[in-house]
C-alpha cells in the first residue's frame, strides 16, 4: 500500500493511471469475492483507501488551480 507522500510526488497523469487500474482491480476483487474466491479479503480495504487518496490528492490539486487563476 503506498503512502500518501508518494502519492503526493507523482504527477496528475500518473495518478489518473493509478486511479483507473486501481478501480479495475476494485472490480476484479468484487468478483472474486462474490464468488468465495478472495485470497487477501484485506486487500479489499487496501484498494478502497488508495482510491480515496488517489481521488483526495487530485482534489486538492483542482483546488489549488483554481485559486491560482482567481
């Protein structure tokens, strides 16, 4: 699991492609769930809060832009 300081270094377009493939492994894990597959059931949670880093981190990001055009 990454720390939030290196989610802080990574550039936008980095994060954008962290963001997808972690949502698509979100999805991977749902289904292995669903179907009594899940090996790592705390990898769940794992990907849950990177995602939300992911998405906090560019919010902030959108937020100090739009204060700097203002």
């Amino acid at each position: 699991m990454p720390k939030y300081e290196d989610i802080k270094v990574k550039t936008d377009d980095q994060l954008a492609g962290d963001l997808s493939s972690l949502k698509r492994e979100q999805l991977n894990l749902r289904f292995q769930a669903a179907t009594q597959q899940l090996e790592k059931p705390s990898r769940v949670k794992e990907v849950r809060r990177t995602i939300a880093q992911i998405k906090t981190e560019q919010t902030v990001r959108a937020q100090k832009a739009a204060a700097a055009e203002a």
